[in-house]
C-alpha cells in the first residue's frame, strides 16, 4: 500500500500533518527504513541530553523518546483489532498521562533503543502479516474511523515527526 492509495475516510484530519510529510512511501517499506534511521539516530544523542527539556512544561528527551514507543504500542494495538474486524470503539489516550506515569528519568539510552526496537520489529512483522485487503479494513479509535494502512502512515510520520523535533529543539 502507498499513501496516495488512502481515502479520507481512513483517518481523523488530525493525522493530516503526519501523512503528508511522508510524501508518496510503500506503507511497509516506510515502516523498516523508519526502524533503521532512527535506531542510528538515537545511538548518536549524547546520554546526557536524556533528562534535558527545550523549555520548562516540556518533555525532557527521554520522555520524548517513550512518548514514541507507548503511541507505537496504542496504534499497533489498534491495527491489529481493526484488522480482526473488532466492532468496538477504541478510547483516544492522553500522552501526557503516559509519560507522567513512565518513569522515563529511570531509564536509559540503551533500555530505550533497545524496547524502541523490539516495538517496531513487532509493528512490522505485523503489518508485514497483513493482506491488502487487511489494510483497508477500519475500525473507530478516538471517536474517528481509522484504517489498518492509516494507522501504519500515522506511526511512520509520527515518528518523522518528533524525529525532527529532537533534532531542532533537543540537540
């Protein structure tokens, strides 16, 4: 699946931003060199950037870095129940709530890298499980109808996303 093969139906306007910097990408070509480029960019951020906030009120790194790996485990969560042609209606969850609750100043580079890339080597080996007729199935998650291929688009450019923020505000 490409991203031009998506329909606005597939996903909330929210998520716009996300799939548009993707440009046109192969859904689980994007997914693998996503893993790739980021495990190399986090292997080259200073440990003691890890704790550090751009600004007072905002995450420090390592919250950061978690917030990727929990949205990672909520969509994927999703993906896989919309495919299943689960009927419920999936609640949205609040990020800020998660990261309070993660710990993330426990943690290190190496536990963070580590769990980022067992997430999303489970993230592809699932949506490398999935038929193309999977991909379009959809399923409600934030009160918005969302697609399984959507849901794919969506962590690829969320992780672009803070990607790109780490890098101008972080490093």
């Amino acid at each position: 699946m490409k991203t031009s093969e998506l329909q606005i139906e597939d996903y909330n306007p929210y998520y716009q931003t996300y799939i548009n910097a993707l440009g046109e990408v192969s859904l689980r070509e994007e997914l693998s060199n996503g893993l790739l480029k980021f495990e190399e960019f986090v292997s080259y951020i200073p440990h003691e950037k890890l704790n550090y906030a751009y600004a007072e009120g905002k995450w420090t790194l390592a919250e950061a870095l978690l917030h990727i790996i929990d949205t990672e485990r909520v969509f994927q969560y999703r993906a896989l129940c919309f495919s299943r042609n689960d009927k419920a209606s999936f609640p949205g969850f609040d990020q800020d709530d998660y990261v309070v609750a993660a710990n993330a100043s426990k943690r290190t580079k190496e536990s963070l890298l580590e769990e980022f890339v067992a997430v999303r080597t489970s993230s592809i080996a699932l949506f490398n499980s999935f038929s193309e007729a999977d991909l379009h199935k959809r399923g409600v998650a934030s009160e918005s109808p969302m697609s399984v291929g959507a849901v794919g688009f969506i962590l690829s450019g969320h992780l672009n996303h803070h990607k790109r923020i780490i890098e101008e505000r972080y490093l």
